[in-house]
C-alpha cells in the first residue's frame, strides 16, 4: 500500500453548520471547504470535538461524513472520525464506510472504544478486521473521557503501518516528544492540539497543528508550523494566536468561531448545540468584531468584509 502524503501544516478542525431550526447546514460546510481548499492547507478533521460530534445523532454524523467526502477539497487530505457502535466490530464498520465514502484517513477517537483499557490493542484489532488498503488515524479525543496513549502505545500502532494521523492532547510537551521518538521512522504523522505546545512541539520534529486556532485563522497558525520562515516572523504569529484564542473562547465557541468564519466572508449562521456556545447568544458581539477590527488576525491575508 503506497504511503499517505500528508504534509506538515495547520489542519483545521470542520465546525458542523447549523440553520435557525438547528438542521444541518450542508451549503455553509461546503463553504468551509471551499476556504481551506483555496489555502492549500494540508488537510482538515471532520467530526471532532469542536465539530460537536457528540451532539449529532447517528444519522447526522453519516450525512457530514457522506457530504465532507464528496465534496471537492482540491489536494487537501480528510480525516474524518469513524469509530461509532458498540463493539469494535460495529467500529470497524463504521470505520470502513467512512473510508470508502472516500475520506483519506479513518479516524479512531480513542474516547469512543468499548473500553478505556488496553486502547493500543484495540487500535490493533480495529486494524486487522480491516482491509489492508484503510488508511487508518488517531484522536485522542476530550470528551466524554479523556484518554491518552502511550508513547509504547503509539509505537506500536505507528509499527503496524496502518496509522497515519494521530491528533495528541495530552497538553505536555514531553509526552508529545515520547510519541514522536516512538513512531520516528514509520509513516504515522502527530499534530499538536494544544496552542501553547505549537512552537516547542514544530522544533520537536511534531507534523503541524490540529486545534481550534486554525478553523479561524490558518494563515497565521501556517506561519507558526513553517519552520523555514524566520524565528520573528513565527513568534509574532503565536503571539497574535494566542491574544486571539482567548477572545475566541470567553465569546462561546464554537459558536464565536462561526460567527469569525462569517465575518470572513463565509455563508455560516453562528448556530450551536454546545452548551459552551451559549454565551455567544447572552453577549453582544461589539468585542469580538472590534478586536478582529483593531488587531487584524488575519495578518491582512484575507480582508474581513463589513458586519
């Protein structure tokens, strides 16, 4: 089986849209991919956390998957998490219909395993009631549960040559660098979740960055991973990262987050299901528009249009 190209860079995380009556809103997801295809970013997560995975019902999580698959992302790659049912043997399925839907890369959220013991052999076992053309990936996923591998774990899995895309939260810098020593030489990629371990985790040797930053920003979160452009040039960017993140946050994501997409130019409504989301809808958005206005996060690479 040829070896996945999956290149270094920011991966944003696919927000799921929305309308007024909260249906889905396939168009605006479409948008999204439009924008992130146009930046030639090296991929994108579809269903993840700040995805509301777990807010969806099971055919909505099938329609997303369906729809993110078929609709044209030029050379950006799709990893999209697959792992749902019961019994690793309903996941591999469901894993599988994921894949073949055409994403790149089947996601296994470790959150989602029938059991939170013995995860690497269980990322084993989902592989091997696999065929050997699935492409196969990693998320250490926060919710419900937080779980985390092992960097001998992580060894194990990169050995089989079946994963090739990990997202790791562990939020410690020493145990990202254990799973990159682990999985060194084989064809598993790890991108850093966590904003502040970016830096430290690029000049580590880590493949990017799969966060919430750069749903909203990938331009400058670009910078920050491209260890080719100067030390200024990417401190700068992480510092205007993470003054923006806090902003971002305290105005409820991942409602805020749609809300900076529209003002991006994007046909998305800031609709939610998070709770978190909540605080959006009880604050005026007279800060968050000023600040983008005052600081231009978007580094002048993309205009805002008038709100």
């Amino acid at each position: 089986m040829p070896e996945l190209c999956l290149r270094h860079g920011a991966m944003p995380i696919m927000l799921t849209a929305f309308d007024e009556e909260s249906r889905l809103d396939l168009a605006a997801m479409g948008a999204m991919l439009d924008f992130y295809a146009a930046l030639d970013l090296p991929g994108v997560l579809a269903l993840g956390q700040a995805s509301e995975v777990l807010l969806l019902d099971d055919a909505e999580r099938r329609q997303v998957a369906q729809f993110v698959a078929q609709h044209p992302r030029g050379k950006i790659r799709l990893a999209t998490v697959g792992n749902f049912g019961a019994t690793l043997e309903e996941q591999a399925h469901s894993l599988r219909r994921v894949y073949e839907q055409g994403a790149d890369v089947a996601v296994v959220a470790l959150s989602l395993l029938p059991s939170a013991e013995d995860m690497g052999a269980q990322l084993l076992e989902i592989a091997d009631r696999l065929p050997a053309h699935v492409r196969l990936g990693i998320y250490e996923l926060p919710e419900p549960e937080h779980r985390l591998l092992t960097p001998a774990e992580v060894g194990e899995a990169a050995a089989s040559g079946r994963y090739f895309f990990m997202k790791e939260t562990s939020r410690q810098l020493e145990a990202f660098c254990a799973k990159l020593a682990a999985s060194a030489g084989r064809p598993l990629k790890i991108y850093q979740a966590n904003l502040q371990m970016l830096p430290a985790s690029m000049a580590a040797g880590g493949s990017g960055f799969c966060g919430w930053m750069p749903i909203v920003a990938p331009e400058l979160c670009a910078q920050v991973c491209d260890m080719s452009l100067p030390a200024e040039v990417r401190v700068a960017a992480q510092e205007a990262l993470l003054s923006f993140y806090d902003v971002m946050v305290a105005h409820g994501f991942p409602a805020s987050a749609k809300h900076i997409l529209a003002l991006r130019g994007l046909p998305i409504a800031p609709y939610s299901r998070a709770p978190a989301a909540q605080t959006f809808f009880q604050r005026e958005t007279a800060e968050l528009d000023d600040y983008i206005a005052r600081e231009n996060p978007f580094a002048g690479i993309s205009p805002t249009r008038e709100s």
